[in-house]
C-alpha cells in the first residue's frame, strides 16, 4: 500500500502541499483501508511524503530521518549490504542515501524493484533514482510551475489538483498490444519514469536535472565468471531477505528452471526456508518432489495437489454469469489502469492492504531463456543487420498485436516503438538475437505482472548481475538454459542432473478451460453498448467479434481483444470518480508526451455515470476552462 509523493512547486508549495494531501488522503482512504501512517517533510519550494502500514511486516522502513537527510524508500533494497556493508536495516536507509549521493551508479546495483527520494532540506535538494529495470514505480507530471512524482498516477494527480483524462497515445499502445509502452502511461500528463534514472530538483536555484545510465552498459560485462559472479548475488539477496523480514521465508519450487535457481540460492546461503510446490502441470510437482528428495539434508517441502481422478472435468451446473463492468471499473481503481485487461474474470481485491505475505519467485528469469524468441531464432540470427532487425521486428508484431481488433494507427504506434527499441540495442551494441531479450527487459519486463505493484515481492532474477549474465550468453546457449543449469550445479550440485520439467505431447493434459465469451456476461447488453465505439479499436472488427463473441464460436485471441476494448470503455468511469476529487479550478498544466502517431478520437458512447458528471457545474467549469466550450 506503500503511496510516495515528491514534489517541487515554484510558489506557495506549503499551502499547495497540504491541499494535495488531504485530496490523496480523500481518495486513498478506504483502498488503504484507513490504516496508513503518514510521514513527510514540506519545505519552501519541494516536499517529500509517504504512507505506509501501520505494523512493521518489513524491517525496512519506508521513511528515515536522518536529521540532515529525510529518505522514503519504495520497496526493499535487497543486497543493500553490497553498497553500504552490514549495516541494520533500521539505520541503513540513511547511510545508503549518502552512497548512493555521491555514486548514483551504485544504486544499480541493488535488486530491482526499489525506488528512494531523498530530500536535503539544508540544500533544498530533491533526488530520486529508479532501479536497473525501473520495476520500482516512479511516474511523473509536469506542471507549469513544478513537478509531481509518485508511484501511483491517481495520486499525482490528485496532488497537483489536475483533472484525469485518459491518454491517447497510450491507450493506443495498449489497444495493439495490452500494455502501455515506452514512458506512456493510462493518464494523459503522466509518464512513466525508465529504469537506472536519477532525477535532482534544486530548490534554490529552481532546476530540475535527468541523468540515466544507458541500460546496455548497465548489463554489459567483462567478467571471465558471470556464473560464479551471479551465484554470490543471489545468495546475498536470498541472506537479505532473513535479515530484512521476520519468520521463515517461504519459497515456490516448481519443476522448471527459474524456481530452480532461486530456491538452490535459497538453500546454498544456508536460509532456513520453507518450499512450496503447486501441481500446475501432470508430472510437474513430481520434479521437485525429486529435488527436495536429493538434497543432503531435511528441508519441509509442502505440495498443492490437484483433486484425484484424472483430467478435471467442466462442472455440469453452468456457474452464475459475471457483471463485467463494474468488475472492470474495480480494477481500475485498484490498479489504476495498469493492471492488463486478462485479469477482468479475477475479483480484485477489495483494498491495497490485502496482501501482506511475502512472495518469492522467480520472475525475470526469462531473459536468460529467450521468452520472445521465435521458433526460428537461430536461422534468422544468421540473417544480415538489416534483414535480421526487420524479420524480429515482424515477429514481434505478429506475436504483440492481434489479427482483428486494433485500429491501424494503433498497429502503426507498435510497429514503431519495436523498430525504436530494437534499434537501440543495435547502437547500444546488440547485434544478435539478444536484441529481442533486450526488448523484453525495458518494455515487458517492468510492466509484468504485480512485481512493482506492492511491497513484499521478491524476485532475485531481476538483479543485475544475472540480467548481465543473461546477456553474455550466445542466443544457442540462451535456448538450451545454459546460465540456469550451470548456476543450479554451483548453488546445489545435487540438482544438477535433474533435467528441467518440459511438457511433451505424451505429458497428460487436463481438459482445456473453456473461452470465457464476454457475451455471456449478465450485463452483455451494457457491455455492447459500452463497445459501440472504443478509441484504438476498428469499429467494425469490435461488432465482428462481438458477433461471433454471442454466437458462442468466439476464440480466446478474440475474447482478448474485447476485454482490452471493455478495459478501455470502462476507464472513463474510473477517471469521473478521479475527479470527483479535484477542486472546482484546475491549475494551469504543461502536458508533455513523446511525439508519437496517435489515432482519430472518436466519439464514444458514454456510460450513465460520464453522463450524469458531464452535467455537473464542475464538468461545466473545466470544460469552459480547457476547451472554451460551453
């Protein structure tokens, strides 16, 4: 639930600072289910806040006051120890500001995802850096007299009292491909923040300064041993986690690659642990099962089995249908349109303190295995420059963007952020198949999953020193898991000749899920109207799939395409609700995007609740106030 604001105004920043707040406080109360502790510093031009739980889950603290330097720190800073040395973690975060102060480049080497604000009241200094991969949340808004950084959108906004709206070139983004790329986010005005950046406010002297450290070199090496190298990182992040949460950590171990490596981590740094196994896959638990019974010593080790009786078969009575939409309009205001439109049949939960275990996993190590690799990798590897960057950049498009549904300026803004990224990695020195792993850390890798979304989520593969031995691997060494076997036979040489599970087609299948049509839904006739007309989306293509969608012959890409277009329809409630909470007179903003191609705005069908805003005197007022319309 943790909720950063850092802030540099030009005029009035007390007075401003404490409007802001109380909106924050307004809006966040219930989702912080009204147990957050607030601590923070104004001064004359800049300010730093920060809520958290109340209960000390993490020694960590996510505010310190050092009495010369106030630190607020997102997440935890796993392997700090390598910055600053056995330092407690209760007087750490001030000795780790210090550092990483006079060495911003330190900073990366702390496991992502982390995130700190430092403010020097003395200087009136701001600082604030993002990790390697910039996993740790951290957007920013531009106003005409400041800035605002959070990392939560919602509370930007709502702290400088800027309206929401919805942010063309990056629905368009997530319209082709799901997510928002490049520094695009769902609200227009704020960008996200990239990785390995390090932002200076000077209060005094009103200047903002932006240095970033060029990814590329981040992950590059000289190293002879990335292994050897890469096996003490993990350990230290695995000691890190015994000194930085209380109890006996639990960890996943399924049969496969990535779990493998972190739990043998675990288990080489001597980490009481516990380990956990799910029967995902048939024949998948008995893998590990075989792990757990070649270690050396006694290790507890529980399962989740699925019920006996072979393939799990559809429940004869047809379950209740869903209310998708106000389903949606929760995700929103839980997650703020960041989370991907796949989790739409999930409940979401009912507050941001829900969740408070840790969870260890093994996100990120994919880059080590080429997850955007097509099956012809190693062939197209051979190609020329040129060839080789145009046929992984039509993979990539093929694999990101489905056949029917997008708009085509939506498909073209795609096309051109691979063709952008890719070509970075060429200059940044990439010139083989590694580009497409290099695609997949600065543009999925960050957006993936929850990793960012909460505290208490660990996942050592995201550390740099395994990224950049990820990296020094060859795309053929990539394919056959080579970093992954030799630093499981370093951390625990009795796993070794365990082969990673792999389904094959004599593996037994359950019987498939079956598509999930939004047509079915118990409020389909709203869900209709709502699809009528989706800024991103071809019109047509949406009443095609919706078709076929109520004819029960739908597929599951298509079923995809029409969730993302109801993530999209039902974002306008969640920023109604947004400013629902702003002052009846916005001030002044500068909104500055990436120029990029943006498609048509279309008129949309809008939902009772926009309707019912929109004849409100404060829908009115702003109006009048940015577009001069009546």
């Amino acid at each position: 639930m943790e909720t950063l604001i850092a802030y540099t105004f030009s005029h009035d920043s007390v007075a401003r600072a404490a409007a802001g707040r109380a909106r924050v406080e307004a809006y966040y109360g219930d989702l912080w289910n009204h147990e957050a502790k607030h601590q923070g510093y104004d001064g004359s031009t800049l300010g730093l806040h920060v809520w958290d739980r109340h209960d000390g889950h993490c020694f960590w603290p996510s505010w310190h006051d050092t009495g010369e330097l106030r630190v607020a720190s997102l997440h935890t800073p796993l392997g700090y120890q390598r910055v600053v040395g056995e330092v407690s973690p209760y007087d750490a975060p001030g000795r780790l500001a210090e550092a990483v102060r006079r060495t911003p480049a330190s900073f990366l080497e702390l496991a992502p995802p982390f995130t700190m604000a430092v403010l020097d009241p003395a200087e009136e200094r701001l600082e604030l850096f993002t990790d390697s991969i910039g996993v740790g949340r951290l957007f920013q808004l531009r106003l005409s007299d400041g800035w605002v950084w959070s990392n939560r959108p919602v509370a930007a906004l709502l702290f400088a009292g800027v309206p929401a709206m919805a942010a063309p070139r990056g629905w368009s983004f997530a319209a082709a491909c799901g997510w928002f790329m490049d520094d695009s986010t769902p609200y227009d005005g704020v960008l996200a923040v990239p990785g390995a950046t390090h932002i200076v406010a000077d209060g005094s002297r009103r200047q903002r300064t932006v240095s970033r450290i060029e990814t590329t070199s981040v992950w590059s090496t000289d190293s002879p041993d990335t292994v050897e190298e890469t096996a003490e990182a993990l350990q230290d992040v695995a000691r890190s986690v015994g000194r930085l949460w209380p109890g006996r950590p639990t960890v996943d171990l399924s049969g496969g690659r990535d779990s493998r490596v972190v739990a043998a981590a675990f288990l080489a740094a001597g980490v009481d642990l516990k380990l956990n196994s799910h029967d995902a896959v048939p024949g998948e638990v008995e893998v590990a099962e075989s792990l757990v019974r070649a270690l050396p010593g006694t290790v507890e080790h529980v399962v989740s089995r699925k019920p006996p009786g072979g393939p799990v078969r559809p429940q004869p009575v047809k379950p209740q249908p869903l209310e998708l939409v106000e389903r949606a309009r929760r995700w929103h205001r839980y997650a703020e349109g960041l989370r991907p439109a796949s989790y739409l049949f999930h409940a979401p939960p009912k507050n941001l303190t829900a969740v408070d275990h840790l969870a260890i996993g093994g996100a990120g190590g994919e880059v080590a295995h080429g997850h955007f690799y097509p099956a012809d990798v190693l062939q197209l590897d051979e190609l020329p420059l040129q060839r080789k960057l145009h046929a992984f950049g039509n993979r990539l498009q093929t694999r990101l963007t489905p056949t029917a549904g997008p708009a085509e300026p939506a498909r073209a803004a795609v096309g051109e952020q691979i063709e952008r990224v890719l070509l970075t990695a060429v200059h940044g020195g990439i010139q083989n198949a590694t580009m497409l792993d290099y695609f997949y850390v600065v543009e999925r890798l960050r957006r993936w999953g929850t990793t960012g979304e909460r505290s208490g989520v660990v996942s050592p593969l995201l550390i740099p020193a395994f990224v950049r031995a990820a990296f020094a691997l060859d795309p053929a060494h990539r394919v056959d898991n080579a970093l992954h076997g030799a630093l499981v036979r370093r951390l625990v040489p009795e796993w070794a000749d365990i082969p990673f599970f792999k389904p094959t087609a004599a593996t037994p299948r359950r019987a498939p899920a079956r598509v999930r049509a939004l047509a079915e839904a118990a409020d389909s006739e709203l869900i209709e109207t709502l699809l009528t007309d989706v800024e991103g989306f071809d019109a047509h293509a949406l009443n095609t799939l919706w078709a076929a969608s109520a004819a029960g012959a739908s597929s599951a890409a298509a079923e995809a395409t029409l969730r993302q277009a109801l993530w999209r329809a039902t974002f306008d409630d969640h920023l109604a609700e947004v400013n629902h909470h702003l002052p009846a007179g916005p001030p002044p903003i500068v909104r500055v995007e990436t120029p990029a191609p943006k498609p048509p705005v279309r008129r949309r069908t809008r939902s009772p609740l926009v309707r019912a805003l929109a004849r409100t005197r404060l829908w009115r007022a702003y109006r009048r106030s940015r577009f001069g319309r009546k």
